[in-house]
C-alpha cells in the first residue's frame, strides 16, 4: 500500500511538472508571434492594424485575431495577407471594420487674377540692321506694358516692332526707366541690343563714329538708375567713303589700256561676319549640359545659322572662345572651357566648314563679362564667343 501511494505521488508531481513546462513554452511561442505581426504591419505601414492570439492552448494560440478601423474592404483583405504570411501563424479572425470615409464638403477655392511671379525678372530688347526691334521679356503691369510699347513704335515706327512682353509682379526699383533708357539709346544706334536681368544693365551697340560713341557711352553712365550694374560694349562701324567719279580716261593711240583688278572683299566680308556672329550670340546662347561639354539639340538651329555665316567669308580664318562663371576649380573651369570650344568647332567641321580655317580656345573664368557675385552675371559669363582674326 505505501509502494502504490508514493508511485501515485510521483505521477501527480510529474503532471504538475509538465503542465508548467507547457504553460511556459505557450506564453513564448504567443510573445514571439506577436512580435512578429506586430513589426510585419509596421513595416508596411499599417499601424492601425492591432493583433492578439485566440485562446491558452498551444493549438489555439496559431489563430491571429485583427481588429482596427480602415476605410476600404482592399486594405482589410491586405491585412489578412499579411497574417497570414507570418511564421506560426495557421489562421486568421479578421474582425477589422470597414468604414467609409464621409466626404467633407470645402468651398471651392477662390482664385485670384494675380499675375505670375519670375525668379529671374529679365527684359531682351533687340534693333536689327533692318530698323526691326524685338522686346521679350518682363514688365510690371500693363499699363508700363502699353506704355513701353507706345514708346518704341514712336523711336522706331509701328510697322518695326515685335511686342513678347509679359507681365509679372514684383520689377526691380527703376525697371520703367531703365527700358526706357534704353530704348532712346538703342534708336541711336545703327542695330545693338540692351538686356537687363534682375538689376544688371547690358547694352551693345554699332554707332557711325567716335563722337557718337562717347555721346551715347556718357548718356548711358550718366542716366543709368544708381541700384543697376552696367556693362556697355559700343563698337564703331566704317562707313564707305563716297567714290570720287573719275575723269574720263583720255584715250592715246597705240597705248594700250590697263585693266583695273577689282578691290578686294575679304576685309569687308571679315566684318559683315563679325558683326552678325555678334548678332545672332547676343540673341541667343550655345546651351551645353551641366557641367559637361555636350551641346543641347535645342542650340543646334542657333550653330546652323553661324555655319552659313562663317561660310559667308570663306577667306578668314575664325577664334571659338569658350568661357566660364567663377564657380568650381579654375583649372577645372578652364579645361571645361575648351572641351566646350573643341565640341563647337567639331560640329562646324562636321557641316562643311573647313578645320584649317577654326581655331578652338578655352579661357575659363579668365575674361568675365559680368561680375561673378551674382547669379545673372555668371549665366553671362557662362558663354561662347566667335572672333573673326583681323576684326576688333
């Protein structure tokens, strides 16, 4: 009897034994799932989702139970996926309620007629050699629209003037007087060009003689407003000289006449390409990519009219310059500058005009045209040149 009381002691204290043992490897396997679930939705940023374990028993504690608010039946069946896909996980209670989301109703908008702001407030104002002026940028409102243009057809005649003016808020103080400036200077002139580009002031200009030059050159330092910084590059053009008619040739017998070889055109023509080179790269930049010397398609319509024009003097020989703002490097900048120079000459070549007649140089930041504090004088000095040899 005592054998069978200790044998039965033994077995009610291995029962107990286990039961703890199980007890213990239950609250592990649930804390471990539940770990899981809970980075699962957190890595799919679904934090509204909560999750338990359903029951004690180690069977029952495979069942994930989900509760939580969403507003579409997709986003609930996700989250089901999700539980499902977790290690230890056999099956699912998806008890999450779909609520659909009320739509609040907000008055429209009002939209205000206002005039859109620039980053950059920039004005281009064109004279071609034909009397034709072109104005393309920014004004203040429209009445110094109207008025602006008013004024040029009044200088220039209202058959010659090509009106792309927009209008945005927020013109520089003396941004009226400053075109106006201008355009009284640029009627003086045979053809030029004025920019302005936040407070800087660039005029270019060909006059008939040095004392127009100094006139127009002393006007312009003169009248400029005080809060813009000038740059002004005044060149003088030769005029032809009248021919002085020749006395009839007297005719003596037996002598006979020497025939007159014809001048040569090759310095005027030097000129005429010099000039419009000037011209056409005051309209328009050579575009590259940033930091690269790769021409952007948008500039080849611009390098195929200075191919027709470097074609149009076909006995000069030519100087592409390349140059550069102040940022980075100099000498960075300077190799930059004759990749950039190398890319343009190579694109000329490629389209008939001859190599011996093309020379390729990159200077940098070495010739800045404009000061290099400003973003508006780096995007100046960001540029290529053409230099027709023997033309100043």
């Amino acid at each position: 009897m005592k054998k069978l009381l200790l044998l039965l002691l033994g077995l009610l204290l291995i029962f107990i034994l286990s039961y703890f043992c199980f007890m213990g490897k239950t609250d592990s396997i649930k804390s471990d799932i539940l770990t899981k679930a809970e980075s699962a939705y957190a890595d799919e940023s679904m934090g509204w989702v909560s999750s338990n374990l359903k029951g004690e028993a180690l069977k029952a504690t495979r069942t994930l139970v989900l509760t939580g608010t969403t507003d579409t039946l997709l986003k609930k069946e996700e989250a089901e996926k999700i539980a499902l896909g977790i290690e230890g996980i056999t099956s699912v209670q998806n008890n999450i309620v779909v609520e659909a989301v009320k739509e609040v109703s907000t008055p429209a908008p009002i939209v205000e007629n206002k005039i859109p702001l620039v980053k950059t407030y920039s004005l281009t104002t064109i004279k071609m050699e034909n009397g034709e002026i072109t104005l393309d940028g920014y004004v203040s409102d429209l009445d110094m629209h109207k008025k602006i243009i008013a004024q040029a057809k009044t200088l220039f005649g209202e058959e010659h003037v090509i009106d792309k003016l927009k209008e945005s808020e927020n013109a520089p103080d003396a941004w009226e007087q400053s075109i106006e400036l201008g355009l009284i200077k640029l009627s003086e002139t045979d053809y030029g060009n004025f920019q302005m580009e936040d407070q800087n002031f660039t005029f270019e200009g060909h006059v008939s003689s040095e004392e127009k030059k100094t006139l127009l050159l002393k006007d312009l330092e003169g009248k400029l407003a005080n809060n813009f910084l000038s740059r002004y590059s005044i060149e003088v053009s030769e005029i032809e000289k009248p021919k002085v008619q020749e006395p009839e040739e007297v005719k003596v017998a037996n002598v006979p006449k020497v025939e007159k070889k014809p001048v040569s055109t090759v310095k005027s023509q030097a000129k005429t390409c010099q000039k419009n080179f000037r011209t056409y790269l005051a309209k328009e930049k050579i575009n590259f990519s940033i930091n690269k010397a790769h021409i952007k398609k948008s500039s080849h319509h611009l390098l195929n009219e200075l191919i027709k024009i470097a074609k149009s003097c076909p006995k000069n020989n030519i100087v592409i310059e390349g140059h550069t703002d102040s940022d980075g490097l100099r000498k960075y900048n300077k190799k930059l500058s004759e990749r950039r120079a190398n890319a343009v000459k190579a694109y000329l070549v490629k389209h008939g005009v001859k190599a011996n007649r093309l020379k390729s140089v990159g200077y940098g930041e070495m010739k800045p045209i404009a000061k290099n504090s400003t973003k508006a004088g780096k995007k100046q000095n960001r540029r290529i040149e053409f230099n027709v040899k023997g033309v100043k």
